[in-house]
C-alpha cells in the first residue's frame, strides 16, 4: 500500500543490528534494467459527478485481487470503494466522531476481512460490505516526550507501528531546546491494561524541516515546510506482512540508497543497497527556488520584506552538492518499493521510476518506469498500476495503467 505512504515524510537512519556495517555488500550501479512504460486502462473520477468528485486523494488500495478499489478522500472525509471500471460499491465514512465516521482519514489497510481505515490517531474497521465495526485508538497516556504517536500500522494483535507527531516548530529548536535529530519508530503492546514501547529503529530527521523567520522581528516570515531537497530516508509500512521498509540515503556516498526491511520485533529481514547516477544540484535551479519562496513569503506582509525573506530562506534552506538519489517512494502490496529519482526521462511530461522487490534475492531484477508527471503510483497487480493524476485544472483522477515493456510487449 503502499502501506500507511505508504506515502510517509518520516525520515530514517537505522541502527539494526548488522545494518551499514563494513560488510554490507558494494551497491549495484543501475545500468541496463529493463525499461517500461504504461498505458491507460482505467479512470475513475469526474468533474461533475458527486461520487466520483475527488477533492484530494491521500490513499488508493487494491482488494479482492485487484477487483476492489479503495480511495481514501481525505477532505471529503469518506473512503469510496470501486470496481476497476468505476462502479461504485460503497461509501463509507462522514465528517464527525461518531461511529464510522471520520476526523481526517489518509489511509486504508485492505485485510482479508475488511478494511481499516487510518484517522489521526486511530484506525476505524470495516467489514467487507462496509459495515462499522469498532475504532481502535492508541490511548492518551501512551507518549514520547508528550507527543502523541501516530500509529502506521494495526497489527493482528491489537498492537500498532508507530511514530511520533512532532510539531516543525519543535523538530526544529523553536521552544528553546536544540532541534530534534532523531525520533523513534515502536511498537506499541497492550497487555493486561499495561502498554510498552518497543524502539525499533531510531529516525534521524534532521535536514527535513525548512523553518524561516526565528530570529525575524517581523512574524510575517515565520513558515514551516518540507526542505525540497531533503536527503532524509523514508520508512514505509507493509499491512500484508506487518513490516517496516526504511529507504536510506543521507550520509551515504553520492547516489547509493540504501533499502532495509525490518519485522514488527525490529529484526532486520532483508537489505538491498543500489547505486543511482549522481546528478549535480545546479545553483541557478536553487536561486530560482529561493527568489520563488521568498517572494511567497514576503508577500503575506509586503514586497518590502523581499530582502530579508531572501536572506531567510537562505539560512534555512538545505542544499547538497547533488540531488537526492530518489524523492519519492511509494511501497505497494505486489511486494514492491517504487522510487522516483532525478533522471531524465527524455521528455519533460516524463519521470523516472525504479521498482525493487522486497524481501526477494538481492539480485532480482529492477524495473525501471517511464510513469507521466502527473501520475502518483500507490498501489499495482501483476500487471495494472494504479496511483492518481491531476489534470490542468487540478482535478483529481484515481487510474489505472497497464504495464508493458519499452518495446510493447505486454507484461
């Protein structure tokens, strides 16, 4: 699904045992895969009909062996379920804390026997016809430094993986501490009315914060966002296996990423380490960025404030020599890590992604995908890949694309 980031900012660096060791094997440089492209076989959404009008999709799901999907819309507060032509099911879900409805759903993990729908702090459950069938919730009094944590995933056993929910304002030194470096991802137990906390890997989260405006007299600079070109290492939450793949980047050599597994008990259960092209970060591409931002920024005040918004977006702003080796990833229940990195596709409507399989042989074949710039990968069978687009008036589309190799030929 990806699972719970299935699209999730939460940045890793892990300290399992036997990970990053001096033994870990020379990365393989992705020369000569395979490369595919797709073509459109599905679409669900309209402009103009109710069900089908998404105001913003946050998760697409695959059940039934591909014959259900599940789009969670986060703003309309609803999780609609699909045929793959566009019949609707069902819907299920509503504004509000009553059963079955939601304060802000973003994710849904399909089980064999229904599904579960992540909302804030809690999971809502849902039978197979969409019958509400209870909300499990991570209780109050279960913290890290009195920071409620998210759950990403529900296990089997009543326990979650989770994180903790962590202001920008805090992560980055603003209340008078030093700014977080680190954070944890656990799991949470529950037995006889007592919960522990397991760590299972430490989250280094530095270089993910972009904060202007601390030391600014005037408030208006004051803003929070996400560095753009953050190097941090992203973990992804697998509901089918109930495991952790964290995705690490940062501190390593020039385009080497760094794919690691690990099991609810924090158990490293396999590893993969790939060597991407290094692509220069090019200084006019991060003037350009930061004339953009600034100007954003000092136009919530006035154009007066230009300079000194320059010069804060520039004290703040993290800017490697290179570009990160992949800026988005996306874990999908076929058992595949999608990535899209900064190669050029040849055409400017093109990205670039690779899939790896996960928990496979270290030397099992990498796809390489021609996906649109518009499309948004989250969820794939064997031969059909669905994830989102956007149109030029920004409308959103849940699609499928079938998957064929560069030379036509069919998956």
């Amino acid at each position: 699904m990806p699972s719970g980031v299935r699209r999730e900012w939460i940045v890793a660096s892990v300290l399992a045992a036997g990970y990053g060791c001096g033994d870990d094997p020379p990365p393989e440089l992705l020369n000569g895969v395979d490369t595919w492209v797709t073509v459109p076989r599905y679409e669900i959404g309209s402009l103009h009909g109710a069900d089908a009008a998404f105001t913003r999709v946050s998760d697409v799901s695959l059940g039934e062996e591909g014959t259900r999907v599940y789009v969670v819309d986060p703003s309309d507060f609803r999780v609609t379920v699909w045929t793959p032509d566009g019949s609707l099911l069902f819907s299920v879900g509503g504004e509000g804390q009553g059963p079955g409805e939601f304060r802000r759903p973003d994710r849904v993990q399909v089980t064999s026997d229904g599904f579960r729908v992540r909302d804030r702090d809690r999971f809502v459950l849902f039978s197979r016809d969409g019958e509400y069938l209870r909300t499990v919730s991570i209780p109050l009094s279960v913290s890290h430094r009195g920071f409620r944590f998210r759950p990403a995933l529900l296990l089997d056993d009543g326990g979650f993986l989770a994180y903790p929910s962590v202001s920008p304002d805090y992560m980055s030194g603003w209340w008078g501490d030093d700014p977080v470096v680190e954070l944890p991802v656990v799991r949470l137990r529950e037995h006889d009315g007592a919960w522990t906390v397991d760590v299972l890997t430490m989250l280094d989260v530095r270089n993910e914060i972009l904060a202007t405006g601390r030391d600014d007299a005037n408030s208006g600079l004051t803003s929070f966002s996400r560095q753009p070109y953050r190097d941090t290492d992203q973990a992804s939450y697998s509901s089918w296996s109930n495991t952790v793949v964290v995705t690490r980047q940062g501190g390593l050599d020039p385009g080497v990423v760094d794919l690691t597994e690990l099991s609810a008990d924090g158990d490293t259960v396999w590893f993969r380490r790939l060597r991407f092209s290094p692509i220069p970060l090019p200084v006019r591409e991060v003037e350009e960025l930061v004339e953009n931002f600034a100007t954003t920024i000092a136009n919530r005040t006035s154009d007066a404030l230009l300079a000194d918004a320059r010069r804060s977006v520039r004290e703040a702003l993290y800017v490697p020599e290179n570009y990160p080796s992949v800026r988005d990833m996306a874990l999908l229940s076929n058992g595949e890590m999608w990535m899209r990195t900064q190669e050029d596709a040849g055409a400017d409507s093109l990205d670039v992604w690779y899939a790896v399989q996960v928990g496979v042989a270290r030397d099992s074949p990498v796809r390489r995908v021609l996906l649109p710039a518009t499309f948004l990968p989250f969820d794939a069978t064997e031969s059909v890949l669905w994830g989102t687009r956007f149109d030029s008036f920004d409308v959103r589309y849940v699609v499928g694309h079938r998957l064929v190799r560069d030379n036509g030929d069919p998956d």
